[in-house]
C-alpha cells in the first residue's frame, strides 16, 4: 500500500477470517456506489458496486451493504486471504453538469496476517 | 491489462521544466478523468472530459493544463511545478449514458518534482 502513504486506517485481519471494511458518504443525491482495491504501485481497481436502489449485493467472496439512511457503505471479504491485503476504498458516482464525477473516500487499508 | 495505458510510469522533473502525462483508454468510453493521489490527500479529482468537453475543473493550479485531443487521449501538460506537485497521477474513464457505470483505472505516473 504504498502508493498512498496517508495514516489511513488500519484494518488487520487473520487469513482465513472475514473482514468488514466500512464508509460513510455525504451526497444524498449519489445513486451509485462502488469499492475499489487498490495494490501498492497499481491504480485502483473495481471489486463490485451497488446502486441506491439496492441494500445488499453479493460477488465472489465479496458483498457490499448499502445502508441509505444513514448513508454508509460496507464491504465485506468473506475467508480473507494474502491476496487481498490492499487500499480499499469507496467512491459514490455523483451526477454533474450532464456527466458524472467520482467522489473517493480516504481508504482503509487491510492487512492480512498469516 | 485495465484498458487504460498512462506513459510514463514513473517522471522526475525540475521545477522549471515541461513535461506531459499521456492516458490512453482502449474501451470506447466517452468521459476520462485525472486524479491525483498525494500522500498529504486522498483521491482528488482534478479535471472531467465527456465527449472531449472539460465539465470540471476541480480549482487546479493553471500550471496544470489538460488536453483531451479525442475520446480516446487524455494528456495533462506540467509546467514550473512545485515540489508539494509530486503524486501519483491517475487517469480514469468510463461511459456516460445508459446508467452508471465504474471507472476504469490506469497504473497511474509517478511524479516526483525536485
């Protein structure tokens, strides 16, 4: 996780557990929210996203909750592994002047021990 | 291979030199994107294109000039940069219309002024 180098917050996790990693988001009028992973030296990546309409969606071995009222996001590994040690963050695509802006949170990033 | 190329990698340059950042995406999309990634701030969007048009310009320094020749190219021209300029810079894309829809990163330039 180097290429960020901010006191990000720390989430470190047992290989073979299960990792929550959470988000808040300030723009009511946002309707579509996706996590990213980003790697040391890589740009970010996209692991799965949701739209308002949804509370819950499901990949493999990843599912993200989407809880509008009070505006928070959240990414869960299911039987997390080395791989997935990384920079996680959330981005709400935020509609603008006929386009769309992505809006990136400050990230967490998640260690996974062994 | 993310569909999105940035050249080159990694630039070290003076303050008082030109130099310039190329992003090209490979996925027909019609909107890119830069962002900087610092160590002192999280993803900071910095300029929008769709269909070659800037809609944003996130209160970037002028010393920073994009130029967004076709759908597909994406440059940013750095001129009497400061050393606070240095960052990984991430070039996005993705398609506007039909509903939202990720964007899609490259590997980002490493920029170091000196």
């Amino acid at each position: 996780g180097e290429s960020v180098g901010l006191h990000l917050p720390t989430l470190s996790v047992q290989e073979g557990d299960n990792s929550i990693i959470n988000c808040a988001y300030s723009n009511s009028a946002s309707d579509y929210f996706i996590w990213y992973k980003q790697e040391s030296g890589k740009g970010p990546q996209f692991i799965i996203d949701i739209r308002s309409n949804m509370d819950k969606r499901q990949g493999q071995r990843v599912t993200v909750l989407l809880n509008k009222t009070v505006k928070h996001l959240s990414l869960q590994i299911a039987a997390t592994q080395p791989g997935d040690s990384a920079v996680y963050f959330c981005a709400e695509n935020k509609p603008y002047s006929g386009t769309y802006k992505y809006i990136f949170g400050t990230g967490t990033r998640l260690k996974v021990l062994a | 291979e993310t569909g999105v190329t940035q050249t080159p990698r990694h630039l070290v340059m003076g303050m008082t030199n030109k130099k310039s950042l190329k992003c090209e995406q490979h996925l027909g999309h019609n909107a890119m994107y830069w962002y900087k990634q610092s160590a002192k701030k999280p993803l900071e969007l910095m300029f929008v294109y769709n269909f070659k048009e800037q809609t944003e310009n996130n209160s970037v320094p002028s010393r920073f000039s994009p130029e967004c020749p076709n759908s597909s190219h994406l440059f940013l021209h750095l001129h009497t940069l400061q050393p606070e300029d240095s960052a990984l810079y991430l070039c996005a894309s993705s398609q506007i219309g039909g509903g939202n829809t990720e964007a899609f990163f490259g590997q980002g330039t490493r920029l170091t002024v000196v």
